[in-house]
C-alpha cells in the first residue's frame, strides 16, 4: 500500500481525485482546467495515480478518459476503520456534515424597482399600519437604534410572531434589524439580520432586501418565497394605492 499513501500525500493529486470523484471520466485538459501547472506535469501526476491503481486509463478514440479506481482506498477503509470503529466515525461524520452544511448556508438578497420616493419607501417599511396593510402584520417600533420591533398579527389577537433589534437606522436610505421568528431558540443561535437599502433614481427607487446568517435551509426556503410575496405587496400598494387582489404568499407553495 506504499504506492496509494504516497500518491495521496501530494494535494495536487488529491485535487484530482477530488475532480473525478464530482464528474468521472475527464480528459486530460478537462483536469487541467483550474489547475496553474502545465500539462506535463498534470500528466506525471496522473502517471503517479495510475501506478498506484487510484486512476484507470480508458481509451475511446482519440481520448483517454481518466476515471477514478476507489477499489485502494476501500482496501485501506476495511484494513484501518471497518474492523475497528466504523459506526462511531460513520456518527461523526454525519455531524460533521450536517454542521457544515448549516456554516455554508447562503445570504437571500431580492431586489425590487418601485415608482415612488425614498421617504414612501421608508414610510411603508416603518409605518406599523402600513405594513399590517401589505404584510398581514403590523411591525411595531420606535425604529431607533437599540430598539425592539415586533411582527405583531392583525387578527386581534396580538400574538407577536417575529422579534428583533433595530441595529441601524438612516431614513429614509437604510434600516437594519435583526430577525427572530423562533424566539425561544434565540439563545442557540444568533439571530439572522435583515437590511432594507433604498437607493434613489429620477423616479424611481431600487430597494434591496439582504437576509444574512440564516440559521438553516428550511429558513432559505422560507424566506425565499416569503420576501418577494411580501415586496409584491408593497410595490402594488406604493404603486396603485392598493394591495394584490389576493395575498401573493398564499400562493408562494403552489
């Protein structure tokens, strides 16, 4: 087994390997792409790989078609790790996983033209009555730095189903709060953060809605259909002087 480790100690040819394990069966200037070296010396790389029996050579035409050979590195699993402590290592890495998958989450950003002016803008962002109107909820604050804002229903009821802190407020150009629709696990987590920028031009603005440090893929998911409903309201009610005929994120799972 000298040959594998001493293939698999050069990262050049773990990137590789790491390249045919996501598409198998390249050509050799399919592996040199986004790799800086020439091709002679991906070639004596691949030479390496090949006489380690990590990589198989296949002809087809013209072509030789690199694949990749786990059958080694198999070998070494069932010699070093199946006998041993599979199960545990396998729980391992499944929290690894799911760790890294939540760090990688992306930031939502939706952005929307709307004819109106930057102080209408802010105002619908602001005002607790405007917002009920478009949102189905009234967002309740003093909107200063430091201040608390609640996502209060309409029905009566005042039950509060998003929380946060105003972090920054320039009006009528940039708010900035953040976001906690599950309060109780507010103390796991830190809170997402929304900023709204609104950017003036003639008659017109640009409003930007960025969603950033969501906690998971169900939120991305969440919030990708709910942002743009909810701004699609907004821009109707700015625009007509009033709402979509139907509530847009009635739809939004259709």
């Amino acid at each position: 087994m000298d040959p594998i480790f001493k293939s698999l100690a050069d990262s050049t040819r773990r990137r590789l390997l790491d390249r045919l394990r996501a598409e198998n069966g390249q050509t050799l200037g399919q592996l040199c792409e986004q790799l800086d070296m020439s091709r002679q010396s991906v070639t004596q790389h691949l030479d390496v790989l090949v006489r380690a029996n990590l990589v198989t050579v296949v002809r087809r035409g013209r072509e030789r078609l690199h694949y990749l050979n786990p059958a080694p590195i198999h070998d070494i699993e069932q010699r070093w790790i199946a006998a041993f402590d599979k199960p545990r290592l396998d729980a391992l890495a499944d929290i690894k996983a799911r760790a890294e998958e939540d760090a990688m989450i992306p930031n939502y950003v939706y952005v929307t033209y709307i004819k109106a002016t930057p102080e209408q803008v802010w105002k619908a962002l602001t005002d607790a009555d405007l917002t009920a109107e478009y949102w189905g909820h009234a967002n309740v604050s003093d909107w200063q730095p430091g201040a608390a804002w609640e996502h209060r229903r309409t029905d009566g009821s005042g039950t509060v189903d998003v929380t946060g802190e105003v972090l920054e407020a320039e009006p009528p150009r940039r708010l900035v709060i953040t976001f906690e629709d599950s309060p109780e696990e507010s103390t796991q987590r830190a809170p997402s953060t929304v900023t709204f920028l609104v950017e003036s031009h003639q008659d017109i603005v640009r409003l930007t809605v960025t969603h950033e440090n969501l906690p998971n893929k169900e939120m991305l998911n969440g919030i990708s259909k709910g942002w743009p409903a909810v701004l699609a309201n907004l821009k109707s009610l700015l625009e007509t002087g009033t709402v979509l005929p139907q509530a847009p994120w009635e739809m939004a799972d259709r």
